[in-house]
C-alpha cells in the first residue's frame, strides 16, 4: 500500500510537470534560460530566442552605459526597443535566406581569419588567446560551432551586401556641388542698432498705455499655480555640528583611509608585451635611434594606447621589473624587461610623487568627513522612528517639536529658484512636491545626501493675472523692451533702404564731372555740395571677411551669419531679428571654394565618402526590404512575449 501510494503521488506529480512544459510551450519556452525555441523564421532560416534575447539585452545594456542608469523592460517596449531589435534580426535573417537560396556562402578560412583579426579575443602580447576565446563565448552563452556559424552567416550576408552596393558611388556633380557649397566664402559687413542709434529718446508711456499692455498681454504677468507645502527636514549637515567625535574615532578614520594620506611613489605607465627578448630589444634600438615611437609600434599591433595603458603602479606592483622601471626618470621607454607574461617595453609617462599626510594635519578634515558620516548614520537609525510617528498619526508640526526635524513651508512652483541648501535644492523633493496631492498621507522619504524629509500639501494656488499695481515695474520693462524693439527695427527699415540706396548710386557718385568734361574720382576728404566732409561708406559697420557657413564669432548670433549665406547679390541689405537685438547685414563679397586646395581635396573626398556609403546604405535597404517579400516571414509572438517577460 506504501509502494502504491507513492507510485501514485509520482505520477501525478509528472502529469502535472507534463502539463506545466505542455503551457509554458505554448509561450514558446523550452526552459527557463530562454532555450533555442525559434521567435520567428524567414523561409528556412531561423530567429532564435537566444539570438533575440542576447540582442534586446545588449541594446538594453547599451543604453543603461549611457544614461547611468538601469533600463527596465517597461521602459525598453515604451522606447519601442523591443520592436527595433526584432526589425534587425529578421532583416539580417532575410538576408541570410537570400544567400542561402543563391548558394552564396565562405569558407573555414575565411571565418578563421575573421575570428584571429577580432580585438575581443586577443590576450596581452595582441595576439589570438584561446583563453579569451572561450571565455567570451562562455559569457555570451555560445557554443564555439554555434558562434563560428554565426560568423560564417554574417561573412555571406556581407558577401551579398558588397555585391549590391559596392559599386556605387557618388555622383561627380553632386560631390562637386556639395563641396562647392561647403567652403564657399563671404564676405559680409554687419551693424548693430542700439537705442543711442535712435532719433529721439523712447518717451515715458502714460498709465493707461501700461494698463492697456498688461491687460493685452496677460499670459506674461501671471503668476503660475503654485503650491503650499509643508514640510519636516533633517539632513547630515545640519547634525554634523553636534555630533560629537573622539580621538580614537578620528584616528580610526585616518587608519581606515590611509591609502588617501600614504601612499608610495607612483608611475604612470604603458607596457607592450614581446614574444621573444629579440623582438624587444630590437624595438627598443628603434625607438632609441629616433626611427620608431612607442605609440607607432602600439598601433603596429592593432592596439590602442588604452589597451597597453596600466595607469599608476607602484613599484611592488610590478613586481621583479618594478626596481628598474622605477629607476628610469620620466618620459622614457624602460626596456627590454623580463616580466611574468613575458618580456615588455615599459613607457614612463608620468611619475606621481609619494604623498605623506601625517594624521595632525589630517585631522581638521577628517572630522568634517566622519562628522558628516555619523550624523548620516544617526538620521538612518532614527528614520524608522520618525515614520512609526508619522504611521501613529503624528504631525509635521510634532514631528519638528520632537525630534532633530526642522519645519518649514514654501510656496513651490516649477519655475522657483531655490539654493542647493535649501529643500527645494533637491531634485526628489521637486519631483515629488510636483505630483504630491492633498488626499496623500504623509510618508518619510530619503535625500540624496543621506538626509530624510516629509511633506505636506496644504494648499494649491490656482494661476492668476497678477494685480496691475503689483506688476507694474515689469509691465513698464515689458513694454519698454517691445517699444525698443519696434522702433529699432522701424530705423532698420530706413537705413536698409538707404543702403540699397547708396550701392546703387554709389558707381554715379564716384565719377564727377571735370570742367574739361572727363569724369575724375573724388580725392579722399573731399567735400561734399554742402560744404562739409562726405561720411566715408561702411563707418559705422563691422566688416567680416572669408567666413564659411559655418563660421562662428562671439559678438554676432549665427542667424546673422545664416542671414549673409542666405543673400544673392553683393550689395544686398537684410534685417536680422534675434528677439532682443536688431542686425544689419550687408553682404560684401562671395569667393568660390577653391576644390584644388589641399583643404579643399580633403573636404572633398569626405564628401565623396558620406554620399557614397549614404547611396550604399539606401540601395541597400531597398533590396533588403526586396528580399524580405520575396521569402515568407514567421513571427512567434508568444515565443517573443516570452523571452519579453524573462529579460530584466
């Protein structure tokens, strides 16, 4: 009967471990690390689980390194990452099928050479490591048959890639036109009008004029929805005074960070590794004799200086090297040295001196620091005390009679100004004094600082049209400002018609008439029919010369700049308006880019370049989405919605 009962408890426990594997199939899951279940095919090519949850993680974690921050999955299907990842695989998928179809395929040696010439897989002497080989795919959870298909799969894709695109180019007057374009020069003359420029001063409105712009510009004088809060603080600063320390406890802290106060002469140093003592002493007569460089025989290798670099070392450190690398002075190349991985160049880029603080004069700081530390681990330890009090119906206001808390009320809105040692400083009390309601019950929350605080909203102060009286000085600066403005740009009006003026009339002007009738240029200084002296052209205007669209000056906005690129014929006067400054500008001259220059080849070929792998790129995602019609696509969306829930 013990057999039996047994027996029967086996049985249903594998009818329900059956049924259990038979739903999670359902999903698309063969085990609990995302298994080798297809999310989707194109014709007989597969896109695996593995393949689409190491590609979202990647992108994922791509992003996490940028923001500095954790990506949820939540946050990756709001972004449409997940969408963009399947994109890809089943572009790449569709492009493997193609070739597939075609017979198009590489050969062991070529997925060799790809593999040895991969930087990921290359030890410290710079070259192939089999080591780092395996260990990679181990963390890549790959198989060494599984990645070298892969590679082989991605050498056909590009096989086929360069046989669609390859060839084409840019055309030559497309390249020519855009570089003419680019380095085309001005030169262009430029005159800003201030309010000294102006006939008369700006006269003083009357109060009904300020009336009548306060009340026709409204949205400027309201004062926006502001909200009462009430709140209780205490952060490590405001008990570090009172915290008491002794001199164990500041010793203590010395003996725990000495590494900060004691340290051993340092070296900055880079090392490149030699297979033989030949091979380094060879490179180091080199480098002696002026024929080679460090950072030349580095980059020799397919290195970068940031893969030789060791940072600061200590001569223990470095072991049975360290007494002569250390003897060398600095900036020099020390070798050949014999080391554990073999023999090496070592060169001194900087030496650090030693640092010896003793702890007398440490102290001072020190006890700001472990002040600051206690006090921080003080307010932890009552934090749990504070919100018992808070869940026991205490108020803000007890909070501040009975504890080290301190009260306070501040009337926020989005656009206060507040110092960084005030709460509203603190970027979680903005957001959270933001989306906090009346109906929300008081919690305690932390600080960046180590700090705690809670809030209350007491009230909201709906927007309103601040009363006339009270915003007056800033309806008259308002008003001024925008009167300004208007009269400047009326004077700029004039002075352009005067200006296209006088580049008209100017030729007649130059030429009078002699009494033998020929026709002479004034001399310099010459007066004028009234009597007095002709005003010299361009006076009162700033002369800019071969700028590029690009340019940049620190005294004139770029919509100048823009502005004299934007102009046909020398000569031509346009008004430039930033909001709060008024600019003529006159366009002198305009110089065509000359393409046979050095510079100009240069920018040139760059055009050539990104035009060209632009055209590639277009060419082929035509084909690609071509070729994604032309082969029945498959999307497991169960088998994604799987994979979806087990990615973090």
């Amino acid at each position: 009967m013990a057999n039996l009962r047994a027996k029967g408890k086996s049985t249903i426990v594998w009818i329900l471990m059956g049924l259990m594997v038979l739903g999670l199939g359902g999903f698309g899951v063969t085990s609990f690390s995302g298994g080798s279940t297809a999310v989707g095919r194109v014709g007989e090519t597969r896109v695996t689980a593995d393949e689409y949850a190491r590609a979202l993680r990647g992108e994922m974690m791509a992003i996490t390194r940028q923001t500095g921050r954790p990506l949820s999955m939540a946050e990756a299907q709001a972004m449409g990452l997940p969408q963009a990842v399947q994109a890809n695989l089943f572009t790449a998928a569709a492009l493997a099928e193609q070739a597939r179809v075609m017979g198009v395929s590489v050969g062991d040696e070529r997925v060799a050479q790809t593999i040895l010439a991969a930087d990921a897989f290359r030890g410290p002497n710079g070259r192939f490591d089999r080591a780092a080989y395996a260990e990679v795919l181990r963390r890549e959870r790959l198989t060494e048959a599984e990645f070298e298909a892969a590679i082989r799969l991605d050498e056909a894709r590009l096989l086929l890639q360069r046989a669609v695109a390859g060839g084409v180019v840019a055309p030559e007057p497309m390249v020519e036109q855009t570089a003419r374009w680019i380095l085309e020069t001005r030169d262009f003359s430029w005159r800003e009008l201030t309010e000294a420029d102006l006939p008369a001063p700006i006269a003083e409105p009357d109060e009904a004029t300020l009336e009548a712009w306060h009340a026709a510009n409204a949205d400027r004088f309201t004062a926006p929805e502001r909200r009462v809060i009430s709140y209780a603080w205490v952060t490590p600063q405001m008990l570090a005074p009172e915290v008491e320390l002794d001199e164990a406890a500041l010793r203590a802290a010395y003996d725990q960070n000495i590494a900060e106060f004691q340290q051993p002469e340092r070296r900055l140093l880079s090392r490149l590794i030699f297979g033989s003592q030949e091979q380094a002493a060879e490179a180091a007569a080199a480098i002696e004799a002026g024929e080679q460089s460090f950072e030349g025989l580095v980059l020799q290798r397919g290195l970068t200086l940031d893969d030789v670099d060791l940072g600061a070392v200590t001569q223990d450190e470095l072991g049975a090297a360290g007494a002569e690398v250390f003897a060398a002075p600095g900036n020099q190349v020390v070798g050949p040295v014999q080391t554990d991985l073999g023999w090496a160049l070592f060169s001194v880029n900087a030496i650090l001196d030693p640092v010896d603080v003793p702890f007398e004069e440490a102290r001072e700081g020190l006890r700001a620091e472990a002040a600051l530390s206690r006090a921080a681990r003080l307010i932890q330890d009552r934090a749990a005390e504070f919100e018992d009090m808070l869940a026991g119906g205490a108020t803000i206001e007890d909070l501040a009679a009975e504890t080290e808390m301190e009260a306070g009320r501040i009337e926020w809105h989005r656009d206060l100004g507040a110092p960084e040692d005030s709460i509203a400083g603190y970027a979680d009390f903005r957001e959270r004094a933001e989306s906090i309601t009346e109906r929300d019950f008081p919690e305690l929350f932390e600080l960046a600082d180590g700090g705690v605080y809670t809030l209350r909203l007491d009230e909201v102060i709906p927007p309103a049209l601040i009363p006339f009286a009270e915003a007056r000085a800033d309806v008259l600066a308002d008003w001024r400002q925008a009167e300004l403005q208007r009269q400047l740009l009326e004077l700029a009006q004039n002075l352009q018609v005067a200006a296209l003026a006088d580049a008209v009339l100017e030729p007649m002007r130059a030429l009078q008439p002699t009494p033998d009738g020929s026709a002479t240029l004034p001399a310099e200084g010459a007066s004028d029919a009234s009597g007095g002296a002709s005003e010299a052209p361009g006076d009162a205007w700033i002369s800019e010369t071969q700028m590029l669209r690009n340019s940049w000056l620190p005294t004139l906005p770029q919509a100048a700049i823009q502005t004299a690129f934007a102009l046909d014929e020398p000569g031509e006067v346009e008004i430039v308006d930033v909001g709060d400054r008024v600019i003529l500008v006159r366009l002198d001259a305009v110089a065509d880019a000359d393409l046979s220059s050095t510079d100009g080849q240069a920018v040139r070929e760059r055009v050539a370049a990104r035009i060209g792998q632009s055209l590639q790129d277009d060419i082929f995602d035509y084909y690609a989405r071509y070729v994604q019609r032309q082969h029945r696509i498959e999307v497991n969306q169960a088998a994604i919605n799987a994979i979806n829930t087990q990615v973090q």
